[in-house]
C-alpha cells in the first residue's frame, strides 16, 4: 500500500470518513518562531507572544501597522466559522498606516498572513478583533503579528476546514543559540467540542541539534479542529522555532 494511501486507511479506520490526498497531495504547512520565551512560562510559538485565545465567532476584523508609512497589501489566510463548521478564506487588506482597517471578511481564526509585493515593512503589523488601537497598536485581542524583519507571521498553528484531514508527518523543532537553557515543545490538538490535548512532547536543550520527526503513522486531525505548539523554557530570552507539514485529504 502506498504511504498516501495507508494515511487514507487510517483515517477512514478512526472516523469513518474516507479523505483523498489526490495526486497534488496540497501540504498544509506552518511555521512559527517566539523570540521571546520566559522562565517557565508557557507560549504560544508565534511572533505575539503568550497563547491566542480563540474566538467562537468570526471576531477577528481589523489590521494596523505602528508605523504611519505602511500601506502594503498583507494577504491573510483565515477561517470563517458558521454552525462549527470552518471554511478557509484567502482575502487581501491594504495598511492604511497606524488607521486600523477592517479585513473585507471577518475571521475566526488567522493562520498565515504576509506582506505581498517588494516592499517590506517598516514596522510591526497587528491583526485583532475590533478594539481601540493607539498609534496602530491594539489594546488587546491580537491574533496575527508581522514583523519588519520577518514580513509574515510565523504563527505555528493550522485549523482543518470542514472538508479536510490534515495529514502531520513532519515535525522540524530548534532553538536559537543566544541563550542558554531547555525548551518543552508541546503540539496539541482541539478537535471539535473538544479541548486541546498535547499529541506530541519533546524537549531540547540549546546545545541540541535541530530535530526533524516523520513519523510512520502520522498524526491525523479531523475536519473543524485546531493544532497549535507551545513552549515552555528553562531561562528567559530563549528563541524556539517550529515548522509542521503534511498533506491535506479532501472529504467529497
């Protein structure tokens, strides 16, 4: 049996749905960094620091830059959620500087966004629900950062849309070498009606060369769930990466 085929037998085996990978065999791919982690502190791997709290309602409305001179075109891909179902959304917003502006279709979840086009950021992009935002900053309620340096969000977290199985068969962790000290990486799984639990522990430690999974059978997330990583550190100031990938199965 080939490999695609075997990922299809099994989650036909444990939800009685049968996905197909297709021939294309579409990667549901991301990737996150915290630059960031505290002393035994968990977080979120991604680029706004401590853990997103998920909105059970498309919540997620409004964009801004901290820098007046901003006005790129930041493409976001998101969910809508309707009857707990999810549906992906691919939707471009131009910055209107330190203006927050309103995304042409509001959002549940945020899984990428990134700036198109050859100019880059001058300053931080923030994407939230619809708060007071003070020179381009939101008061609370983010749930996407952009950095100058980075031009896109680097947000370790991917949702299934309620069509699709998500395949993960590769699991790439590090961390940088500027502090020293342990990170417990923890990748966890929501599906629905449901709390996340961690279907992966590992730690590292900064002398450790990066680690790189595929594992035989891979982990396989139902239609309308949610997969983030968190991270929790020995010392402060420690850098994490994450990158997740795996083909994404179609139910027709």
């Amino acid at each position: 049996m080939e490999r695609y085929e075997f990922f299809e037998f099994l989650a036909e085996e444990q939800y009685g749905s049968l996905p197909k990978i297709g021939d294309k065999r579409t990667p549901g791919i991301c990737t996150g960094q915290n630059g960031n982690l505290s002393l035994a502190t968990e977080a979120q791997i991604w680029l706004s620091g401590g853990i997103e709290t998920l909105p059970a309602s498309n919540l997620i409305t409004h964009i801004a830059s901290d820098n007046a001179g901003d006005t790129q075109v930041i493409r976001v891909q998101g969910y809508t959620l309707a009857g707990g179902l999810f549906t992906a959304v691919t939707q471009d917003v131009t910055l209107a500087g330190q203006t927050k502006t309103a995304l042409p279709t509001a959002l549940a979840r945020i899984t990428n966004a990134w700036v198109t086009g050859t100019t880059g950021l001058a300053g931080t992009v923030k994407i939230a629900q619809d708060v007071v935002f003070t020179l381009g900053v939101p008061a609370s309620d983010v749930h996407a950062t952009i950095t100058a340096t980075k031009n896109q969000t680097y947000k370790a977290v991917l949702t299934t849309a309620s069509d699709e199985f998500w395949f993960l068969e590769e699991i790439a962790l590090s961390i940088g070498r500027a502090a020293q000290g342990v990170v417990d990486f923890h990748v966890q799984v929501r599906k629905p009606g449901e709390l996340f639990f961690t279907v992966l522990d590992l730690t590292l430690n900064s002398g450790a060369t990066p680690v790189y999974l595929r594992p035989q059978c891979p982990i396989i997330v139902p239609p309308n769930s949610d997969v983030r990583v968190l991270g929790t550190s020995s010392a402060n100031s420690m850098v994490a990466d994450v990158r997740l990938c795996g083909p994404l199965g179609i139910v027709k």
